[in-house]
C-alpha cells in the first residue's frame, strides 16, 4: 500500500498546493534572532544543507523555487543535498523531476551549480552561488538495470538510499521495519551497492530499515573496505528514548547509536534532521536553535565532530502533505504515530536560512570552536566527497580545510566588496 501510495501523494499533493501557491516555506518557518557575529560566521563558512524538495511535494511553482534558494544565497548557505526522487519513482520520475528543477534554475543560471566536484562547491561559495548535490532517497529509478546508475553518476547523482520505509527489491526501510518486515540487504541490493561504489555514488542509509542497513554496512566493510557511507537526514533515537511523553516503539524515522557509530567508523558522517514531527515525545509547534544544536550535540558526544553534518529535510511547504496525510492516515502504517505529532503541531522543520545562525550562537555557548562548526556545516560531507569522488586522503584533506576556508572567503569577500 506504501507504494501505491507513494506516488499519488505527489500527484494530489501537487493539486493541493496548486491551491495555495503562497503558502511557502519562507512563510512557515519561524526566523529566530542571532548574534551579528554568528551571522557572519555563516556567511563565511561553507554550509552544506540537504533538502527533501520532489517537485509537486512542496513546490510547484519555479518562482517559489528561485525565492527559497535566493534567501538561502542571502543568509551564507553554499548548497543543498538535494532530493529529487523518492519512494517508489522510477527512471522516468527520475527524468522528469530532473526537468523540473534544473529548467526553474535555467531562469537564473548564474545562481546555481551542479557541483560534481569539491570545486564546484568552493566556486559556489566563494561566488555567491547555490550549489547542488542530487540525491535520490530511492534505487527504484535503476528499474532493472543498475548499468544505469553512470548515467545518473554523469548527471550529478551525490548519493543514494537502498530502501525508502517500505520493502523493495533491494532490501526494506523504516516504516516495514517499524512493523516487523525487515528482510534485509538482497542479492539485488548488493549489486546495486558495487554499482555505487563503482560510480562514486554515496550509499546513503536513512530511511533505510536497521537489518537491511547493517547487512548494507557489513557488505560495505568486507567488499568495499574504506569507503565511507552516509546518513544524510536521520534523527538519533537515544536523544529522545528518555523524553517523558516518549512513545513506547519511538518514531520510526530514528536511527539507534550503533548504526551511527559504524558510519562513522566507515569514515562518513551522521546528519540529523531538525524535522519536528520525528522529534518523539518532543514535537515542537517550532523547534527552536536550542532542539537542533541538541541533536548536533549528541551525535558529536557519539561519533565525534569529524563526522556530523546537518539536515533539514525541508520540502518549502508541508502544508499540502500534512493535509492530505491527516485525511489519509491509514496509508501510514504507524501506528498513528505521525499525525498525532501533526496535530501536535509538530508539522515543520528549522529552515537553515532561518535558524543556522542561532544554531551557531548556541552552539559557541557549549564550547564548540569555529573550526568545529565549520566542518559539522560542511567540511565534514565535503572530506567524504573528496574521498569517494576525488581519491583524497581524508586525513590531509582535514589538515588542509581550515586554512583553504579561510582563503576561499577572503576571496569571497574581496569579490563582494568590488
């Protein structure tokens, strides 16, 4: 049923927000005041943000499009793991949101990059530009031929979830896991994952059900030893498991700390999602700098600052999903979990441009360096793209950020002040 549903949720998603076509992120999100200084540490810092942005979930409107990156560009963020296809879409999905986005952004052209290099990302922040890293939260647009997957890799593809909540041919997600229908990584999974690694994809592992993504991992360690994999947009179970109104299984969006723990040990990085809904026993109406910087802060106490980032899993409008998700609960097989944190008022996200500031001051205020931020915003994603794309030793790589950061904004700004 997941699966049907997948895709007609787009379709009359789209219609509802067709409706209501002022209805946009920059209108939901709550800006939250920040030091001058953090602001300007933002704007100097590389941010790498990841956004869960299928046309017709969201958006539906290239101009709604063009104003949410633009106030993105504004406030200092550099670029967006960027969604394009999910659930169940195939090559065709895959195509056609491909379309969609990239013919908004041909309205601006000198706005946007694809970012198939660290380079392409340091153009985009040392030129005021967005930068963009596709990511599909599904494998199901291989359909039946992984050979595909260089084709994608040749359009810009980042990084790729196995099994987006339900079961597929590769192995299961979430929400089958929520309920007892794991059946872990499959043969077809495993080829899936050596094309990946072939092409340089990431293997990305939120959404994706614990047995299927331990399978995934130990595969990963015994065939593809040192190549780091990912969790781009989970948030960690163990911060929420003591919340008093905590539900009895959690939301099933979490991830628990092992499986954290070994994606760091691959070499890659944890980010979580400062989404309300999943947020168990918390679900705030606005979560607020303090929520955020508290994930930030357990997954550094729990793997270390060398392998978090951050997310958002931000769609510019939720209105039109949540509405269409309350009136069709039954096609979400949680026990009524998710829209009882809906009508809680837990139905949005920290939108990076309106938050990441007052992360920053928060987070100075337990201690964290410059340095430190600056890779949990983006030299951490970026040391794994160069390891995975560009054959760098992550090693030098990190010895080295610092000090090119602080090249790449003086030159920044001597282009800004011209």
């Amino acid at each position: 049923m997941i699966k049907t549903f997948s895709r007609t949720a787009v379709a009359i998603s789209l219609s509802m927000s067709m409706a209501m076509a002022t209805a946009y992120a920059s209108v939901e999100s709550k800006t939250w005041p920040a030091s001058d200084k953090a602001d300007a540490f933002v704007q100097d810092t590389i941010v790498i943000g990841m956004l869960a942005s299928p046309y017709g979930a969201g958006w539906t409107d290239d101009q709604q499009l063009l104003d949410y990156f633009q106030a993105a560009r504004d406030s200092g963020i550099t670029g967006h793991e960027y969604t394009i296809t999910a659930a169940d879409h195939n090559f065709d999905d895959f195509i056609f949101h491909h379309h969609k986005h990239r013919a908004a952004m041909a309205k601006e052209p000198d706005n946007f990059i694809v970012a198939y290099s660290n380079q392409d990302i340091e153009k985009a922040h040392v030129e005021g530009k967005t930068a963009v890293l596709w990511n599909s939260q599904t494998a199901t647009i291989l359909e039946e031929d992984v050979t595909r997957m260089a084709l994608l890799k040749d359009m810009g593809l980042k990084s790729m979830i196995l099994a987006y909540n339900d079961i597929f041919r590769t192995g299961s997600g979430q929400l089958a896991a929520y309920n007892g229908r794991d059946i872990g990584l499959t043969p077809w999974g495993e080829s899936v994952i050596d094309e990946m690694v072939k092409y340089q994809v990431l293997l990305d592992l939120s959404h994706t059900g614990s047995k299927t993504a331990n399978d995934a991992m130990t595969y990963m360690e015994k065939n593809h030893p040192g190549i780091p994999f990912i969790y781009s947009h989970s948030v960690p179970a163990g911060l929420y498991k003591n919340e008093q109104n905590a539900t009895v299984k959690g939301c099933y969006r979490a991830i628990p700390d092992d499986e954290a723990i070994r994606a760091a040990k691959s070499g890659g990085y944890i980010s979580p999602t400062f989404t309300e809904w999943m947020m168990d026993g918390v679900w705030p109406e606005d979560i607020s700098p303090k929520q955020a910087a508290d994930m930030i802060d357990y997954y550094v106490k729990l793997v270390g600052v060398d392998h978090v980032g951050i997310a958002t899993d931000d769609m510019f409008s939720t209105a039109g999903v949540v509405d269409f998700a309350k009136k069709n609960a039954e096609m979400y097989n949680d026990g009524g979990y998710m829209i009882e944190a809906f009508n809680k008022g837990a139905t949005g996200n920290g939108e990076l441009s309106k938050i990441l500031a007052a992360i920053t001051d928060d987070l100075w205020g337990r201690g964290y360096s410059n340095e430190d931020l600056a890779k949990i915003f983006g030299g951490n994603k970026m040391r794994v793209y160069a390891q995975v794309s560009e054959g760098v030793n992550p090693q030098d790589f990190q010895k080295q950020y610092a000090e090119k950061l602080k090249a790449l904004t003086k030159l920044r700004n001597e282009r800004i002040e011209k």
